[in-house]
C-alpha cells in the first residue's frame, strides 16, 4: 500500500469541479442552502451574467468567486 486511504463511497471517490465545488463553502459562509441562492436568480432571468454577480455581491453581500460561480452554474443549468 502507498499510505493513502481508499475512499469509502462512490461520492467520496467523486470529485467535484467547476462552480459546484463552490457550494460547500457558499453554503457555510452564507448560513443558505445553494437552492436559495437559485431560486433568488431565477427572479434574474433576462439580466447578463456580471449584473447578476453584482446585483449577489451589493444585496446579500456575497464575495465575487461566491456569486461567480453562483451565476455560472445557474445559467449553464438553465441553457
């Protein structure tokens, strides 16, 4: 053996990349499940990326990489 651990599920073996690997600190930092967050740009539609960011950053105080990734993930899921 090489002295690392096995992982012990299939979930740990997974590893998350793109805006999604923000969400466990989004949800950490914000007190908010990321479906609050999702819901909230939903009342966004129509807007472009970076108005929602900083529409995320001035009303719920969110830093940048946070609503970044935010905003990403909602517009790629909403394509």
């Amino acid at each position: 053996m090489t002295g690392k651990t096995q992982p012990t599920t299939v979930a740990d073996s997974v590893k998350v990349k793109g805006p999604a690997s923000y969400f466990p600190s989004i949800e950490k930092t914000y007190g908010q499940p990321i479906a609050h967050w999702l819901t909230l740009l939903q009342g966004l539609e129509g807007k472009k990326h970076m108005e929602m960011v900083a529409w995320l950053k001035s009303d719920h105080q969110l830093g940048h990489g946070h609503a970044n990734a935010l905003v990403a993930y909602f517009l790629a899921s909403n394509q």
